[in-house]
C-alpha cells in the first residue's frame, strides 16, 4: 500500500480529485449570488394555464414576470450557452 500511495498514479488521482472539489465548492458559494431575475419559474397546473413562481414562493403577475425577463436581457452579453463548445 506504501508504495502505491507515492505512485505518479495515485498523485495524479489526488490531484484530480481535489481539483474537482475544487470546482465544486466554488460553484456552490457563486450559486448564493444568482440575479433575482433568474430566480424564478414556470409552474403548469392542471387546468393547463402557467404560473410563475418566485424563489421565495411568491407568485408572480405578468408584469413582473415581463420584468425578469428585460432585466435578464442585461445579461446577455456576458452569459452563453455551451454553443462554443461545438465550434
């Protein structure tokens, strides 16, 4: 077991894993910053009309939600998809 631990093998699997826990944990403490106007989604009920719901549980009136959706046009310009990736 020694000497598989100072292995370039387990070094390199060290190394990966805890850069990917690094990725993630950065990506949990960036997710508490999210814009308000992304916080928010669609909700179908059984009637077959749409609702729109806030993260706090509020539901939202059409305006609002024609609100979010300008204020997440500010966005755009530094948000993509993974579009470039295909390319």
């Amino acid at each position: 077991m020694a000497e598989f631990k100072e292995s370039d093998c387990y070094k390199a699997a060290l190394l990966i894993c805890s850069s990917g826990s690094a990725i993630l944990t950065e990506m949990l403490r960036l997710s508490n910053y999210i814009p308000d106007p992304f916080l928010f989604i669609c909700v179908n009920n059984k009637k077959g009309t749409e609702r729109y719901v806030a993260a706090n549980g509020k539901v939202l009136n059409a305006e609002d939600v024609k609100l979010r959706y300008a204020l997440q046009l500010r966005y755009l310009d530094i948000l993509f998809d993974m579009e470039y990736c295909k390319n």
